[in-house]
C-alpha cells in the first residue's frame, strides 16, 4: 500500500515512509484489511494529512486511535462521518467550545472536516483500527511514524499550536519543543476525565485564537463545521 499524502507532506515525510519500518507497517496494514475489517476505509487511512497541508499547519490535535465502529471513522482524530452519533469526548470538544467562546451553535454533525480545512491537522497515533476493537492496532509501529510525524512539525515549523489532551497525548508530545511552540494541555474530553473536572474550563479555543493573533497569523473559525 502506498500512503496518499497531500504533496507538501510527501516532500517532508519522503524519507520516513522509505524507512523499512514503514514498508513493513503498510504491508501489515494491508494484511489487516485483506483479514478483518478495519478503519476508517483504505482511502482516508491518511486523511489528517490530506486535508492539511504542511504549509497551511496552525494547530496539532493528538488522539489516540480511530473510532472502531461501523462508518464512524474518517480519519481524522475525534471525528466521525456525517450522520454519526456525535460521540461522547466531541460533545464535550463542542460543550466546551461554546462554554469558552460565548455561542451557544451545537453541530449536528462530528465532521471536523472544516477544521482540518483551515490548518488543523487531527492526528491519531494509530491511523487504523479492526472493528470494535480499540486499540488494535497498537502493535502495528504505527506510533513509529506518527511520532517522526510530531518531530518534524516541531523541528522545521514555528508557532504552532499542540493540542495535549490527557496523559497519552502529553506523553506523545513530551519532544515538542516549547520554546518554538504553544503546547497546551489539559485532561481528556472523555466522560471520565471531565467528570472529574480534568477538562471543562480549560479554554484552549480561545487560547488558540489569542495566540494565533498575536502573531498575525489566521484564526480558526470553530464553529465552521456547524451544520443546518
């Protein structure tokens, strides 16, 4: 299986998918497919990179694998395809947005295909999953590549805002470098971590936004994937 990036990703990440390690990741993954059934479907296993070019990169949002039921997955990380149940953590995502911004929009859609369209790039540390199997993928070296992914945005891109939600993502993003970029953590928008108070209230929207103007570059419109 050859990875279909968008071409600005090609260039930076060209000598990381001639890595064995990943020759030998794709040819697992296509066993995987060919086995069981998986997501998101072949052609968005690589969607994060496809709907946000390298160039365009404002904001990194780390999670931790897709959704492993049937037609949620999409590839892009917190997100499901339209006409999904809005999954529990991205009713929190939006709960907190509105809370943080003063709307009061709640999207009938998970898509955050808009997000990804203005610079976000919504990045699982495994790109694929078997069906109601979380995790599954675990062992697939996948966090190999993503982890080369994070590297490099951290090493040849400046200003970039990373989104750490919860301890795998803060331990996934621990290189950063913080200097350089804005990191901001908090808990998990699951149920359990905002129940126990670890996520409300953390305010990174308009974190994000205050940041980005400061240094003139253009803010996210979050309440972009609202759908009527």
């Amino acid at each position: 299986m050859n990875p279909n990036l968008n071409p600005s990703w090609q260039t930076i990440l060209s000598d990381e998918i001639q890595k064995p390690y990943f020759r030998n990741l794709m040819k697992a993954v296509d066993e995987e497919y060919q086995n069981h059934t998986c997501f998101p479907p072949k052609e968005l296993i690589f969607a994060a990179f496809e709907h946000c070019s390298f160039q365009d990169l404002k904001v990194v949002i780390i999670g931790q694998d897709p959704y492993h039921g049937t037609n949620e997955a999409n590839g892009l990380c917190f997100s499901v395809n339209d006409g999904i149940k809005i999954p529990p953590s991205l009713r929190n995502i939006f709960r907190e947005m509105n809370e943080d911004l003063g709307t009061v929009f709640f999207p009938i859609s998970g898509n955050l295909e808009p997000w990804a369209k203005q610079g976000i790039l919504l990045l699982n540390a495994s790109l694929t999953v078997r069906k109601d199997s979380p995790n599954s993928h675990k062992h697939l070296q996948w966090n190999v590549f993503t982890d080369a992914v994070i590297q490099k945005i951290s090493d040849q891109k400046e200003q970039i805002v990373f989104l750490l939600w919860g301890s795998f993502a803060q331990k996934k993003g621990s290189k950063i470098d913080r200097i350089k970029h804005l990191v901001l953590e908090s808990g998990h928008p699951s149920p359990m971590s905002a129940n126990q108070g670890k996520w409300f209230g953390n305010r990174h929207f308009s974190k994000i936004n205050l940041y980005l103007n400061d240094k003139g570059i253009g803010l996210i419109d979050w309440s972009s994937n609202q759908k009527f």
